[in-house]
C-alpha cells in the first residue's frame, strides 16, 4: 500500500442532520475520515447511507450540521477550484462542443489557447472522443456525455477529484476502461482521489482503502484495507487476494443492510 504522508482531505466528527425537530433526519453522523495526500478512497454502502451527503460537504456544496471538513488544512467554506467534482449525472453546457466544455475550466484558470487546446485534446482522445470533439452535448449518448464530463474534470487536474459514482451509468466494459484510464492519470499525477461507487468490484480495483458505511444514520462502519500493488490490471483483478477482499467488502456492506431490512 502507498505510505500515506499527508491528511489532504479531513472529516473530523462530520455530523449533517436534515430538517428540524419531528422531522429531522440524521443524514450523517460522527463522520471520521482522513485521506492521505495521493491517496484513492473508495466509498460504498446501502442507498441512502450518507455517501454524497459526505462527498458533497468536503465539495463544499452542503454545510455541515457539526463537525469540521478540512481540504489542505484548510476548511471547507465554499466549492474551489482545488476540488474538481464529478456527478453521475454529466453536468455539460449544452451550447458548448466537447471541446469547449473540456477547455472551459482550462479557460477559467487563465491558460493560453495554444495549450489550453493541447491538453483539452489529450483528455478528450484519452475517453475516446477524438472524433466527436466539435459536437454539441445534444448529439452524444449519456455515456459520452459522462466521459466528456470526466474528461473536462481531468483537464483541469485539480489537487482533489470528488467523483459521485461516476461510472455508474456506464456499459460495464466502458466502466472498467475508464477506470483504468483513471488510474493511469493518477499514476502521473497522483491527485487525491475519494470514489463513491455502488459497484464492488470498482471499490476494490481502484483503492488504497474502501470505506464501508452504514445506514440510520449515516455513518462510517468499516475501513478496508486494500493490499494490491499498482499499477492494477486484470490479473491483479482475477487473483485469489482480489477476490478475498472483494468478499470481505461485499459482507461489510450486505450483511449489514440485510439485518436492518
Ligand atoms: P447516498 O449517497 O449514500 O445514497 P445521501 O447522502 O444522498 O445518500 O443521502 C443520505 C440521506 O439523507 C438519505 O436518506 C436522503 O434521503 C437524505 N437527504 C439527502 N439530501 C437531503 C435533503 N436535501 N433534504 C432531506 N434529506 C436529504
Ligand atoms: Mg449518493
């Protein structure tokens, strides 16, 4: 496992209750959670466990109800452009060609056209969009909608990726593409990484660790080591270890939601 040197990403006792007295919803409860610098933390568990509402306060996009959530030491008031965020839902603007969109975060950070449009063709190829680079959103399929998304995000190369179970909706072989592609951008710049996914298999593949949480309330209910070397591939993916931990997972996350059904 990669030594973990730095805390980049810090929930310390994160608690998110929605609405008010009879109605209040414990969303979230006593959350703690440190992400080393460079590290990839996946997250699983039962829908409606807290997941997004976790991903969403560290994006600056909830406030917490109690607690703290720092990203570089430093606490999260706002969404930044040191988080770069990605939804399940490819969030693109519609008047914009793939290539705009991807540039546009490129733009925003004042870089020069000439290399704005290098970069923006490097992560555009890199999904396989090459050939649809000067189409509008409305002509892609969902899929290459969300892999325009991933690429915009990529480009940018922000210190964090917040990724909502990005590959959620995609065909399963576009799915393990994109992770490995995933992981080869980290291998390079080894960003800091937190993963939600509902999708095992995904969870093990990626991780330094997974993190098992549990429903009513929300709450963190496991951390799952994941001793696999990188660079990851489908050997590593089809070895005894893999599976091990894959079932070690699988039990934290359905044993747990069938005793409470
Ligand atoms: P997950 O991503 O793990 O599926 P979420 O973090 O989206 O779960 O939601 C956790 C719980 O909080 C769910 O029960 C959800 O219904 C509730 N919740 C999320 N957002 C809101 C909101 N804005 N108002 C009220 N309840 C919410
Ligand atoms: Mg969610």
């Amino acid at each position: 496992m990669t030594a973990i040197s730095e805390p980049k990403i810090v929930f310390d006792k994160v608690g998110k209750t929605f609405g008010e007295g009879a109605d209040a919803f414990v969303a979230l409860q006593d959350f703690d959670l440190n992400i080393g610098e460079g590290e990839i933390v996946t997250v699983v568990g039962p829908s409606g466990c807290g997941k997004s509402t976790a991903m969403n306060i560290a994006a600056g996009l909830l406030e917490p109800s109690g607690g703290h959530c720092t990203v570089g030491g430093v606490e999260v008031a706002g969404p930044g452009p040191d988080r770069g965020v990605i939804f399940q839902q490819y969030a693109l603007f519609p008047w914009l060609t793939v290539r705009k969109n991807v540039e546009f975060g490129l733009k925003l950070k004042g870089m020069k056209p000439a290399e704005r449009r290098e970069r923006a063709e490097h992560y555009i190829d890199m999904v396989g969009l090459g050939d649809f680079a000067d189409a509008l959103p409305k002509m892609l399929s969902g899929g290459m909608k969300q892999r325009c998304a991933i690429a915009r995000a990529y480009a940018v190369n922000p210190e964090v990726l917040l990724m909502d179970e990005p590959f959620g909706a995609l065909d399963a072989l576009t799915r393990v593409r994109l992770q490995d592609q995933l992981l080869d951008t980290w291998a390079r710049d080894k960003r800091t990484i937190m993963f939600i996914t509902h999708d095992v298999d995904e969870a093990v593949y990626l991780a330094n660790r997974v993190i098992v949480m549990a429903a009513r309330p929300g709450r963190l209910q496991e951390i799952i080591d994941v001793n696999l070397p990188y660079p990851r591939n489908e050997e590593i993916r089809l070895s005894p270890e893999f599976q091990k931990i894959r079932n070690q997972v699988w039990h934290g996350v359905y044993s747990r939601s069938a005793d409470a059904a």
